[in-house]
C-alpha cells in the first residue's frame, strides 16, 4: 500500500485542473465511438485521480475531507468506480485505528462496496480483522458487510483474526460466524476451511496464539477436522512444540489420541519427532500419560521409536521406552530401533538401546544385516567398537554375500577397522555357518 501511497500522492497534484474540466468534458454530446471511448478513458482517469485523493485523505486522518470528496465529484460515478477501484480506501481505513474516516466512508457507500476485494481477496471487514481494529469490526457488521466471504486463500475474517492472534477480533467474529451455513450446506463460520483444509483453530496453533485457540476451542471448534495433508490440530499442535495447546486438546472429550494422517504420522510421532530436535520431551511425555499407543506405524512401518532412532539423541528414545514402547518392533525393511541407530549414526541413541535389557545386538534385518555390519560398512570405529562392548559378535555372517565384517572391512581397505575387529577377535577364517543369534 506504500506503493499505492506514493503514487496518490504524486497524481493528486492534477485533480483541480481535473474537476475543472470534468463538467465540461461530461456535458459534450460526442457521437464519434472513438471519441466517446476517449471519454470514457479520461472519465476513468479522473475517477482514478479521485480515489487517490480519497487514499491521502485516509492516509491523513481527514474525515472532513473525505466528505468534501464526494461532495464535489459525481457521487454515483465515484461510487462506481469503488467497485472497481485501482485504490483501496475502505481497506486502509478499516486496517487503521480511526473510526472517524471509516465511518465517513461508511456513510456515503453502499453495502456491496464494502464488500470489495482487494489484490489477496481481502474485504475491508477482513482487514480491520487481522489488525484487530474492533471499532471498525463493529461499525463494517452494522453496515451489513459480509461476514462469511473469502480471500484467495479461501480464508475469512475470522480465520484471518484467528491467524493473526487477534483474540478480542476473533470472539467478536464467533457471534456472527459459529452458526453461519449456505444453500449448498458447505463448511462455514468457525469450522469453515481454506484452500489447504486448515481452520482458524490450525491458523491459531500454527501461530502460535493459544488465548485465540481456547477461545475457538470453548465456542465448539471442532478438534478432528483434518486438513490437506490429513492433519488434525492435535497432531499439529504435538509437531510445533505448543504445549499448551496439545494439553487442551487432550482434555476435550472425543478427542482421538491416536488419529494419523495422510503419512500414517500420528501425534505421538510428532512429538517424539519435536523432542528430538528440540531436545524438549514435555510434549511426549504428555501424550504418553493419556496412553497414546507407541505401536502404531507410519507407512514406511515406523512405531515412534523408530523414528526416534533415526534422529540425533536419546531424548525420546529414553522417554518412549519408559512409556513401554517395544523395543523389538521393526520397519518395513525388518531394521529394528538399534538397527536404524546405527544406520542414521545416532550415536546417544546407540548407546542408550544397547544397555537395554533384551535387545537383540545382533538382529538381522530383511536383507540378513546387523547393527555390526552396518557400522562395519560406514567405516564408524566408534560405533563399532560400542556394539562389540555390548555383546555384538564379530564372527557371524551377514548378507547376501554371506560374509564376516571382517571380510567387508578387508573389501573396503579399512585397515583401522580391520585392526579394530582382528584385535576383538575376528577370525580370519570360518570354519563352518555361525548361526545367527536372534
């Protein structure tokens, strides 16, 4: 709008000599078309010129000069031009805080105008929304100015109040909104959903704005509306780290714990995705306290253990495992937790599964490969020197080559590893088939 400001401000140097003319430019009888279309452009160009005195007028807080604006101008003709303005006063004055120029635009415009949009799709009513302007919530509805209509972004006033923290903007907005249908029974008011099926309760929490979330949330917003991506607000709140908004949700009744969305992730796995990278397990261990199930996985067979071991800590290893989640679940290509510590170099991760009790150090996957051999193959002398302490054999064959890693060290030139594995007992040769423990 700055830009629109500058350019105001530049053209509105020729509006005197405009006005002048503009009753004799109108008052000729033209029958040449060509000159009629020359008319009407320089109709438009004045109209143009006027709305860009009305925006410096907005721009200056002059109420009066407003008035005096469509005083002196064909007022239909102005009005016209409104419905298609190059300029948006009623939007710049609905954003800002003066109530007085609203109301003197409000005065002399019909309804409908007060309904235009601007370049995004907004409505005036949309923009005294998201900067929270109440005066000019209250003055926009008493002219009757559509509440239910949509920018391009298929968001409302309300969502964009909603969006944009305004509390006091959005409860305002809910009194008009909560009941609102259509002839066609399509979603509206405050379950009403934008191009990318998020709500004003998801706009909220992605936000971050958790007074305008309880107050959705207590006015009967619905929690299990999923978006585009199958996203419900729980599972959003649970992967932006709000937690109070995850603990809210928590206590409605119905709500279900365990929904996935379109990737089969549900809001445990996001926490325990949050957890790991922030190293900030409160969400996790929330959820957990509702019993959330640990075995459910996404569609590449991960339980959110699994996931957790393919981060970079143990943060959520260790509180998942505290919450009974199986320690010997597996993925789709049969890698258990230890497995994908290994195969992901969590380091912390790897350390903490292997002290448990129980697990598996030598567990194949579908392919018949250990934690070892895999270590043994990212050439990780830490790690592998780890597992060997925890129990791991360095004599079983694994693999399609049916090989020991000391085989696979040789293959690679690793002469480090090579010394590492022969000092803890490598065997250079096999005698016969070591059956795979586990």
């Amino acid at each position: 709008m700055l830009r629109d400001f500058s350019r105001a401000a530049h053209i509105t140097a020729g509006i005197s000599m405009t006005t002048a003319n503009s009753s004799t430019a109108t008052t000729d009888i033209v029958t040449d078309p060509f000159t009629q279309a020359e008319v009407s452009a320089r109709d438009d160009i004045e109209m143009e010129r006027v709305q860009a005195h009305l925006i410096v007028c907005v721009y200056a807080r002059d109420a009066a000069g407003i008035r005096a604006i469509f005083a002196q101008h064909n007022a239909d003709r102005l009005i016209g031009s409104l419905r298609k303005p190059r300029y948006f006063p009623v939007h710049e004055a609905a954003g800002s805080d003066n109530s007085a120029v609203l109301g003197a635009l409000i005065d002399v415009l019909p309804a409908d105008v007060l309904n235009v949009r601007d370049d995004s799709g907004r409505t005036p009513l949309m923009c005294a929304a998201e900067q929270g302007q109440l005066n000019a919530i209250h003055k926009l509805l008493a002219s009757k100015a559509a509440v239910g209509m949509t920018d391009n972004a298929g968001c409302s006033a309300l969502m964009r109040a909603a969006a944009s923290g305004a509390t006091d903007a959005v409860k305002i907005l809910l009194g008009y909104e909560v009941y609102a249908t259509n002839g066609d029974d399509q979603p509206m008011g405050i379950n009403r959903q934008d191009h990318k099926g998020d709500t004003a309760l998801m706009l909220a929490i992605r936000a971050g704005h958790y007074e305008v979330v309880r107050a959705l949330v207590a006015r009967g917003a619905s929690i299990d509306i999923a978006n585009a991506d199958g996203e419900q607000a729980l599972s959003l709140a649970a992967s932006l780290g709000r937690c109070r908004v995850v603990r809210l949700l928590c206590e409605q009744p119905g709500v279900d714990l365990n929904a996935a969305d379109h990737q089969g992730i549900t809001a445990v796995m996001h926490a325990t995705d949050y957890a790991d990278r922030a190293y900030d397990p409160s969400i996790l261990n929330l959820l957990l306290g509702y019993n959330v199930r640990t075995d459910l996985k996404d569609h590449h067979g991960c339980t959110a253990l699994l996931r957790a071991a393919k981060g970079q800590s143990d943060v959520a290893i260790e509180h998942l495992i505290a919450g009974w989640a199986d320690i010997h679940a597996t993925d789709s290509e049969g890698c258990s937790a230890l497995t994908l510590a290994v195969k992901h170099r969590n380091a912390y991760g790897l350390r903490f599964l292997s002290r448990q009790p129980g697990v598996w150090i030598d567990a194949r996957d579908h392919r018949g490969c250990t934690p070892l051999s895999y270590a043994v193959d990212a050439g990780d002398c830490e790690i592998v020197d780890e597992l060997i302490q925890r129990g791991a054999s360095v004599n079983l064959l694994y693999g399609e080559r049916n090989e020991t890693v000391l085989a696979l060290a040789q293959r690679s030139g690793n002469q480090r590893m090579v010394d590492l594995l022969l000092a803890n007992g490598a065997r250079r040769e096999i005698p016969e088939l070591i059956e795979l423990a586990g």
